[in-house]
C-alpha cells in the first residue's frame, strides 16, 4: 500500500505538531506520513506547490501567513476559501489543486481522504 503524504507549508512547525498528526493517521488506519516543508517566501510557495506534482504530496495545511498569497497559485477553490478570501488546506486532486477553508482538522482529514 501507497503512502500518502501530508505536510504543512510555513514559517515554523513543531516536532510536537508533527507527532500529534502521525499518531492521527496511525489511529485512524491511515497509510499516511505529515511532515513540515518550510515555506517563507511566494518562490517557496510555488516551490511547494509544484512538488505536490513531482513528489504526489496529497496535501498541505497553510500556515495563516500564507493563506491569502497562496489564491492565485490554485487551480480551484471550495465555497468557504472564496468566501473567506484565505485557503488553509490544499488537496492535490491528481494533479488539481484545490484550496479550501476547513477550520479544523477534523474536516481537513476528511477533504484530504474522502476520495
């Protein structure tokens, strides 16, 4: 079975942070892997989001500095991102980027594994 693999994209994520998503996915039954991709500048940013394509990432949680530079780069955005003008979650839908505005990890988790 595939890995999926998750991150989140920002200026600073903690061990702490990371540990608490894997141990999510493991009690969910998850074949999955989040890990911290250090995202600062919009170079980084569009670095980011082509190796979503390169490296099959499924999908980012955007950190709040990033969440309104990062509209323009997607392909797509869910009712709540336009609505709210800021995206804190990308699903990358073969090759699709989609933002959206989850508020929580519960609904994060669903986006990233419902399909």
């Amino acid at each position: 079975m595939r890995q999926t693999v998750c991150g989140l994209i920002g200026s600073v994520c903690t061990s702490k942070a990371r540990t608490l998503w894997n141990e999510l996915f493991k009690e969910r039954g998850l074949s999955a892997f989040f890990d911290f991709y250090r995202t600062k500048t919009k170079e980084d940013l569009e670095l980011r989001l082509s190796e979503m394509f390169l490296l099959e990432r499924r999908g980012y949680v955007v950190a709040p500095e990033l969440q309104s530079m990062i509209l323009p780069l997607l392909d797509r955005l869910d009712s709540a991102s336009q609505e709210k003008g800021s995206v804190d979650t990308v699903l990358n839908e073969e090759g699709v980027l989609i933002g959206y505005f989850c508020g929580d990890d519960e609904k994060r988790i669903h986006v990233w594994f419902a399909s």
